[in-house]
C-alpha cells in the first residue's frame, strides 16, 4: 500500500477515535443531565405531591382560644391548645414590624421567600457540624412551617419549606405574610402570636406596644425559654440589645433611639399563676361546652362563653369557705388532712349561678363537691317534708306528740328501727313550726307516717330533687344522698313563691365571628302553691331568729334557712335564702368521717354562708318577704297553736290558709307586716 494512502488511513482512523471519545463524553453528559433532571424531578414530586394548598391563607383561620366572661363581662378563664388573639399587623406600630423582621429576616422585604445567602451559610454549618443544626429560614419559610409543616429536622422537610415559601411570597404580600407571622409566632408561657404575648407580658394590646418592648418580644422566637423576662431577665435583655442594635443596622432606627430603648424602664406584668378564682364553674363550663359543640369548637375556634358567675361574689365565696373551713380546723386540730367544703349561691327568681365553690383546691382534686358529690342532707332535707305535709291539709299549729317510736326495720340486728331527737329528749305535744324549728326527728317522722313516704318522695322530686330517696320513714331524716345543687334548687321553689326555677350558668356563646351559638333566658315553673311555699319560708325564717340557725341572725335582714346534721357529725349543711339569692354551704370529709364532736350544720356550715352573704349584700337595700294573697296571720299560743287575743302572753302571729284558719283570731296582722319583716 501506498505511503500517502498509509498515512490518510491513521490519520483518519485518530479522527474517528476522537469522535467517538467526544460522542461517548456527551452522551454521559446528557445521560448525567437527565439523571440529575429525572432524580430532581422525582424529589421534586415527591416533596411537593402532598403538599398542601396556599389558598386558605386568604381565609386565616387560625386556634384561637375561647374566653369565658362573668356577668359583667369580665374575664374570668380561657380555653385554649394554643393561646392565641388574633390582631392585624397592620394596627400594630410599624416598629413591632421592624423589631421582628431585623431580628428574623433582615432581607424579608427583598428576597422571594428564601435567602440563598442564609441558605448556604446554614449549609455549611451543617455539614461541618454533621448535623442540622442551623436553619436559615426566612419568615415566610416560617410561616410556611407554622401553617403547613411538621417541626421535624430533614432535608426533605427543608425542601418542602423552600418550595411552600416561593409559593406564600408570589401569592401574598409582604404585609400578608408578616400579619401570618406575627399572630402565628410562639413567644414563650404559652402565648401565640403578638397580641397574647402583649397581654401576658406587659397587660396590653400589641397595638400599644413601644420599641423597648417590641424589641424584647422580638427577641423571643429563637428561644423562648431561654431569653424568658419572667424568668431570665439580664439574659432578655441582651437578646433586647441584640435586636435593637439590628435595627439601627438596617436603619430603621437610630443610635438615638436605640440607647434611649435600651435605658427605658419595661414594666412586665405578674407571672400568670394557675390558681384560678372560679376553676370549679369554669371545669362546669368547659364540660358542658365540649360535650354540646366539641373540642375542637371549644379550643380553636374562639368562642366568646357569657356566664352568669358574678365575680366578686365568687372570689368573696372562696374566701368564705376557706375561712370557715380554717376555723373548723382549728377548733378541731385535725391530723387526718384537708376538710372539704362547696357553696353555690343563685338568683332565687331566675336561677342564674352567681358562685360556685366545689373545693378547697381544684389543682389537687377537680372533683365538684357543689354538683357532683351525693351526701346525706340529714334535717336539711325536712323543709320538704313540712312543704308536703302544709300542702296535705296540715299548719304551722298542727300538734304531733314528740315521743318514742319504734318502726319496724328489716335492716337492723333487731328488726326495729327507734327514731332519737339530737338532744336525746323529747318534748311531748308540739307544734309543727317548733318541730321545725328546733329540728325535733320524731316528730318529722310522725308528719312522714302521716303524709305518706311515697307522697313526700314525689313531693321532694317536684320541687326539684333528681337523685333516688329512700321510700322508707329514714327519708324524714335525710338518709338519701343528694347533691348541694339540688338542695339549692328545691329550697329556691320556697324562696320563689312556689315557682322553680332551672339553674343555669351560661348566658350566651358567640363565636369568632358574632353567630350567636346559643342564647340561654332564666325559665320558671309554678309547681307548688305559692301560699304552701310562704307558709314554710315563714317558719324558716324563725329558724334563724331562734332555733339551729340562729347563728347567721346577725346578718341583719330578713333571712330563711335551715341546718342539717348527718350521723356522727359526717356532713354539716346550711342553707338559706333572702328574697334575692339562695345560698348553700356543705362541709365533709370526702372520706365520711366525723367532722368532730359538736360539728353541727349550724357550727360548721352555717359561718361560711354568714361570711359570704353579709359580703355580698353589704351594700344591698334590705328587702323582706312578699306575702301572697290567701294567707292570712292569727295570733296563737306557740306551745300549743290555740289561737289566743292575749298578746302579753308570749303568743306568735301564725300564717295559715285563708278560710282554713282557726275558728278565734285576731286581726290580720298584714296591717303591721312593716314591723313584722325588720
């Protein structure tokens, strides 16, 4: 072969060679290309396949708590699983903006959603520690975080944060974002966003907030328990002195300004504390909510819960129950642990729950003495016993024999069952109102035998007795299990003119956006003849005048009550009542064990109710009973009820029946009902 032809043959063989070296490089770089192109394209679907839809941040709805106001629209309570108060950024001052974002996102208003620079920064601080150990989020990959994603450390995660971010940043503004931001942010005790946070810090709106405090809350987001000012104050007011010397970097403030922020006195309000002044109402509250409407309506969607609780009164009833419930201890120098005690007080003519006391401590038991616990009302329960009997046809002046009886009784060792008087004694014939009023047993027993037991259970249940009663002539005595409540309400049928009333508690419930949920009006039934009510209201009134209950005489106005003592001094109770409210006082052991020796209703119970109402209507006009039509008065012998004209002879002013009085009165002594009710 020729030379030249040698030569064309290498030299063009090295040309195909080099081609194909240069076509096998390119086509691994395509191959490389559309692998990285193929992998990024899978990691990218991956990470954006569940993500969620942007559109609902137009309609930010975010957990806001439900508040819980009193009946003068005070703050009582909250419910919350964020606490949270929404406000708009934009009626904030502009230097909360500035503070939060030289602080957070120096380059907020320039970047797209994300910061390469911090991005890269963070990158390699990762990778040098091995690690995530820095973020270099920028507040809309926040917001991004706080609305859409788990807090969980991956760069997965990472990657769905960046891409969310570049989304949020081309469909909202920047005011829109930061207005997300600052009502989403968490800045520590429990507090979301700025407005709460404001409130609990400082105990005002983020719409008053000044640049020192701006400037310290702006402080919190990287570590909120660490730059906490209720707990580390030099440590928050470094992270302060951060933020402000940012701002003047970036020019939103001057050096002025910013040692005159740094020097400025910040008053922080007290550190919240967990007890809480109605927590028993509140627990009644949260139930009945959350069992009508559900949690998630309760937590989140800021419901604002109108209560019928008078504050005052009800911090005055937490008073009252532990100062009672101090003295007892005292007298008694216990050595088995803390005495309970519960009150409720309502409004006799609607039924309105104006406090409520279900314990001593609810931190340590939220059981609710008030309305949960059953315990024997012992002569407390005898008030229905009476009403019963008055509306069988019975007086005041009716005459039972006070003396022994023995009842047959199954239950008992020897089948028999003997009624005993507290004082051991009896006092032969006597009349119903001194039965009543001096708590006589055998005598309530007899009028039991005489009505009827089954009679006076349906009676006790109509006047608003819900738990079972024994249908035995033990119900005379109080032996069945009833709740405060309950007793509260029946008693309420006596003050109310024979008319009952439902409790209730709450007033109304709005939500977020002004829909009325429910809207609760006081109702009221006539179940007794009001003249049957008056007739047992009158007796009790001497109750208090001269018989068990007399300690609370002191109160100055009129006032109808009655005590209630369990075997071996294990419940203590009084209850009473004023033309306005219904008071009633428990005190026990949870365990029933004595309260001690002389621990009587009107010893232990009857003081808390004392210091309670005297408190609560110290500056309220004295009013007295009404008397309805069809009563009428006549002046009897009050050891024997015989009507009697001789007025120095101790004789009363009895009530009874019009056209069922007895046969010699005197004149109706309405005439002087003046001087009769002072």
């Amino acid at each position: 072969m020729p030379l030249r032809r040698l030569k064309f043959y290498q030299e063009t063989d090295g040309e195909v060679k080099k081609l194909s070296k240069l076509f096998i490089f390119f086509m691994g770089l395509v191959v490389a290309i559309l692998s990285v192109s193929v992998i990024g394209t899978i990691i990218y679907y991956a990470a954006t396949m569940d993500l969620p839809s942007i559109d609902a941040l137009k309609d930010y709805r975010p957990s806001i708590a439900s508040s819980v106001y009193d009946d003068n629209n005070e703050l009582i309570d909250e419910f919350f699983l964020e606490d949270r108060k929404i406000v708009n950024a934009n009626e904030v001052p502009k230097v909360v903006h500035y503070a939060f974002v030289a602080s957070e996102d120096s380059r907020f208003y320039q970047h797209k959603g994300m910061d390469f620079q911090s991005i890269f920064r963070a990158m390699f601080k990762n990778i040098e520690a091995g690690y995530i150990v820095q973020g270099g989020s920028t507040i809309t990959q926040q917001v991004a975080k706080m609305m859409y994603l788990s807090p969980e450390k991956k760069y997965i995660r990472k990657l769905k944060e960046v891409i969310l971010a570049y989304k949020i940043d081309k469909y909202l503004s920047k005011d829109e974002i930061l207005n997300l931001y600052l009502n989403q942010i968490y800045l520590g005790h429990g507090t979301y966003g700025i407005e709460s946070a404001s409130l609990v810090y400082f105990g005002k709106s983020a719409k008053e907030l000044t640049l020192p405090e701006a400037a310290l809350l702006a402080g919190l987001p990287k570590a909120p328990s660490t730059y906490s000012p209720f707990l580390y104050w030099d440590k928050a007011k470094q992270r302060q002195a951060y933020v402000l010397t940012r701002m003047v970097e970036d020019g939103y403030i001057s050096k002025e300004e910013m040692d005159k922020a740094a020097a400025a006195q910040i008053k922080l309000t007290e550190m919240r504390s967990k007890d809480k002044i109605a927590a028993y109402f509140v627990e009644n509250v949260r139930r009945y909510v959350q069992e009508k409407y559900g949690g998630d309506v309760l937590y989140k969607e800021g419901l604002s819960i109108y209560t019928t609780l008078n504050l005052a009164a009800q911090k005055e009833a937490r008073d009252a129950v532990e100062t009672g419930l101090t003295e007892l201890e005292e007298r008694q120098k216990y050595e088995r642990g803390l005495v309970q005690g519960a009150l409720i007080c309502m409004d006799v003519k609607t039924g309105a729950i104006r406090a409520m006391v279900g314990g001593r401590d609810f931190n340590k038991s939220e059981f609710n003495r008030a309305t949960q616990s059953r315990r024997q009302p012992g002569s407390a329960f005898k008030p229905l016993i009476y009403t019963a009997a008055f509306d069988k046809g019975l007086n005041p002046s009716s005459v039972f024999v006070d003396s022994p009886i023995v009842v047959e009784d199954p239950t008992s060792e020897d089948g028999l069952w003997k009624p005993r008087n507290f004082d051991e004694k009896f006092l032969g014939p006597t009349t119903m109102r001194t039965a009543l009023v001096q708590s006589r047993n055998v005598v309530t027993v007899k009028i039991l035998q005489e009505i009827g037991v089954d009679y006076a259970a349906s009676y006790a249940a109509n006047m608003g007795i819900s738990s079972p009663v024994a249908r035995t002539l033990s119900l005379a005595l109080g032996v069945s299990g009833v709740t405060l409540e309950e007793l509260v309400r029946a008693y309420g049928v006596l003050a109310n003119g024979g008319k009952k009333v439902t409790p209730y508690f709450i007033k109304k419930i709005v939500d977020r956006t002004g829909n009325v949920f429910e809207e609760n009006k006081p109702q009221s039934e006539q179940v007794i003849d009001p003249r049957i009510a008056f007739m047992t209201s009158y007796i009790m009134r001497d109750v208090v005048e001269s018989g068990t209950g007399r300690r609370v005489k002191s109160i100055g106005r009129p006032v109808a009550g009655k005590t209630g003592t369990t075997n071996d001094y294990r419940d203590a109770w009084f209850i009473g009542f004023t033309p306005s409210l219904i008071t009633g006082v428990w005190v026990g052991f949870d365990q029933e064990i004595s309260l001690g020796k002389q621990e009587v209703g009107g010893r232990a119970a009857a003081p808390i109710w004392l210091y309670f109402m005297e408190r609560v209507l110290k500056n309220a006009p004295v009013q007295t009973f009404p008397t309805p039509e069809g009563i009428v008065f006549v002046r009897v012998d009050p050891k024997t009820g015989i009507p009697s004209s001789d007025a120095e002879s101790g004789t009363i002013y009895e009530c009874f029946l019009e056209n069922a009085q007895p046969s010699e009165k005197s004149r109706d002594p309405r005439e002087e009902k003046e001087d009769l009710f002072r």
